[in-house]
C-alpha cells in the first residue's frame, strides 16, 4: 500500500514538474526577440533533432555489446559452478540452465561439451536404455516442469519405459497442456503403452 503511494506522489511530483516546465518554456519563449525564434526554430531545434538521433544509432549497438558482455560474464559463472558441482541432478540442472541461458546453441560452451554430453548420455542411458523404471518418478515430476521441452522429453521416456503407471497422468497433460508438442507426446506415450 505505501509503494502505490509512493508511485503516486511520484507520478504527481512529475507532472507538476513537467507543467512548471512547460509554463517556464512559454514565458522564456515570449520574452525572445523574433530573430532569436527564427534561429531556435531554423538552427538549435534541427541540430538537437540529429544529436538525438545520432545518440539513438550509438545506443542501440553499445546497449547490444553490453547485453552481449553481461551474458558472458554470466555463462561463464555458470560454467564454473556446473565445473565445480559433483552431485549428479544438481549437475544436470545446471546444464540445463546453462544450455537455455545460451539460447540452445553450443557457443561459448565448447570447454563443456564433453562434460555435457557425457552427463546427457548417462542420463538418458538411465532413463530409457537400460529400462531402469526407478526413473519413473523423475520422469512424472519433470511433466510439471516450466519448459514445454522437458516435459515433452519426459512423456516420451515414460511412453518408451512403457510406465504403465503414469498413464493417468500423461491422459490429464494430453488433454490439458497449453503447448501442442506436450500434448502429441503425451499421445505417443499412451499409444505405446497400448502397443
């Protein structure tokens, strides 16, 4: 309640502010002799106009390079921390941040690739290729995931495990799930578990 006040002291501070301004401009602007207009209008207001904008065409490449600079320095703290980690799901979970921090793409990851996809090939080794269905409760917990990718990979793990089990609630995701892909997975897997 008192942050909405505080915005709304804020929003009045300002538009009094503004109306000083514009009150100030016009008294200034009438007490200008008509050759002083004429130069403001002819010369200052065109020269402010391209300074403004040749200030908007070095923003946006500066604002780019600097997004670009924090992102790094970001998946580089990320990279030490996945390095550095032993437990083996706390592991996982940070290559997956790390590989949705980078957009999904494998630059600037290349020093983890083997780490990576050695993590990758273990997991998935146990969760499907050895039919171990001790992952099947990992795999029910990853259909409530925030990302429409894990879930739809955890639907097809129980459909290729046949997880029995959890066909109630891969019916529920099939039927209810916003994104299409979830839903088709969800599918798949009840269709395999008919087969």
């Amino acid at each position: 309640m008192m942050e909405r006040d505080a915005r709304g002291h804020a929003n009045l501070t300002s538009i009094i502010v503004l109306i000083g301004l514009v009150v100030a401009g016009v008294w200034v602007w009438k007490r200008l002799s008509p050759d002083k207009q004429d130069y403001i209008v002819d010369q200052a207001v065109p020269m402010a106009m391209i300074g403004l904008a040749l200030a908007v065409i070095l923003f946006i490449p500066i604002r780019a390079v600097l997004r670009r600079r924090a992102t790094s320095q970001e998946r580089t703290k990320l990279l030490s921390l996945f390095e550095r980690e032993t437990v083996q799901d706390k592991k996982l979970e940070m290559a997956f941040a790390l590989l949705e921090m980078n957009g999904y793409r494998i630059d600037g990851l290349e020093a983890a690739v083997p780490t990576l996809r050695e993590l990758f090939i273990t997991t998935l080794q146990r969760a499907l290729g050895e039919q171990d269905m001790s992952v099947v409760p990992l795999l029910v917990k990853a259909l409530e995931d925030d990302h429409a990718y894990v879930r739809s990979c955890a639907a097809l793990g129980l459909g290729r495990l046949r997880a029995v089990e959890a066909r109630e609630r891969l019916k529920t995701i099939m039927e209810h799930d916003w994104d299409q892909t979830v839903r088709s997975r969800a599918r798949e897997a009840l269709e395999r578990m008919r087969g």
